[in-house]
C-alpha cells in the first residue's frame, strides 16, 4: 500500500528512524481501525520484492517495519530474507492470525478481538502490544499474558487514540498494579508525523 521513512511512533522501538513497508489486506477489521484503506488489497498495486528491497535501502536506516493491514496474509520469508541480507533489522507488526516465517528480528504481536491469533504466535512473541479500546480489554491483555512463552517478551498497554482520554486513569491503575507492563502512546500521533 505504502512505503515511508519516518520514526517507529509506538512500542519497544518508539523513536526510532524506521522504513515502514505498509502491506495491503486485512483478515481482522477492527471497529477502530486508522487505516481502513488498506483493508482491501485489490486497491492497491502489486510490487515485487526486490522494489521494495531496494526502497528500503534508499532511506537512511537499517530498520524496516512490515505493517499493514495484516501483513502475516503474505509469505514473508524471501522478503525478509532479502532485507536481512542487506543488513536490514526487520521487525512486524500484526495480530497474529495467520502463520508466518520464523525469520523476523522483531514480533510485535498485537492481539485483536476481532480475529483470533494463532497459537503458535505466543513463543514467537517478543513484543506484546495491547491497545485498549474498552475498560475490558485490561483483563483481556493479562490472560494474552499468560499464553505468551518467551520469558524476554516487552509487554505493552497502548490506550486507542480516541479513548485515550477516558481510559488513562484506568490504564495508569493497571500499570501500577502490574509493574511488568509498560505504557505505549501513538507518539506519532502527538506529533503528527506518519
Ligand atoms: S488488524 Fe490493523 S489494519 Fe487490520 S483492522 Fe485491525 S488495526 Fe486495522
């Protein structure tokens, strides 16, 4: 759908300069969803690897983000592979519901109740990412807690951007009742940047 360089607005990797590798298609359709236009990859044109190979090394940075939509629709391995080769640290984002190659340096897994994940995304993990859009969703994140595997997972609660203001004080109650959990807001969002 898109390629930019900007920063990572939100995460374990906030700050940093980013290649953002947009995948269009999504097999997930959350109600709150901020790029809806990217749910149907008919609209948008098909492009080979090696073009976005190539984008990506144009840019300034050794960080590529593989978004979406739901980018785990696509095979990834020989694009990750490509990146990887050239040096490229290639992290994900996604909700997990599809499986997906083993490669990546980074998962960030961000659980929608849209869709089920797969199983096999909780040992994958090394980023949980819940957003919270319903003061229920605190709870939800903590029993996603207890599926997760990976002993090193960052563990993160990211309130939705419209709810932020009436969720916080909820969310600031949780954190401070489960210190292994950290606070993710949509920096770019703040600065509005890409
Ligand atoms: S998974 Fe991501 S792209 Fe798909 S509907 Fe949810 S927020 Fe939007």
């Amino acid at each position: 759908m898109e390629l930019f360089h900007t920063l990572q607005g939100e995460g374990f990797h906030t700050g940093k300069s980013a290649v953002f590798i947009r995948l269009a298609g999504c097999d997930v359709g959350c109600i709150w969803c901020d790029v809806k236009e990217s749910w149907d990859a008919n609209e948008h044109p098909e492009v080979s690897e090696n073009y976005i190979v190539d984008q990506v090394l144009s840019y300034n940075t050794k960080f590529a983000v593989i978004t979406g939509g739901e980018p785990t629709l696509y095979n990834l391995t020989s694009l990750v592979n490509k990146l990887k080769q050239n040096n490229v640290y290639t992290a994900i984002e996604t909700a997990g519901t599809n499986h997906f190659s083993d490669n990546l340096d980074w998962i960030c897994f961000s659980p929608k109740k849209f869709k089920n994940p797969k199983e096999s995304i909780y040992k994958l993990a090394d980023e949980l990412k819940v957003v919270i859009y319903h003061p229920s969703d605190l709870e939800w994140a903590l029993e996603h807690q207890k599926k997760i595997s990976n002993k090193e997972c960052q563990l993160y609660i990211q309130p939705e951007w419209s709810k932020m203001d009436t969720r916080m004080p909820l969310i600031i109650n949780f954190l401070k009742e489960n210190p292994k959990w950290r606070l993710s807001v949509q920096t770019h969002k703040f600065l509005n940047i890409p």
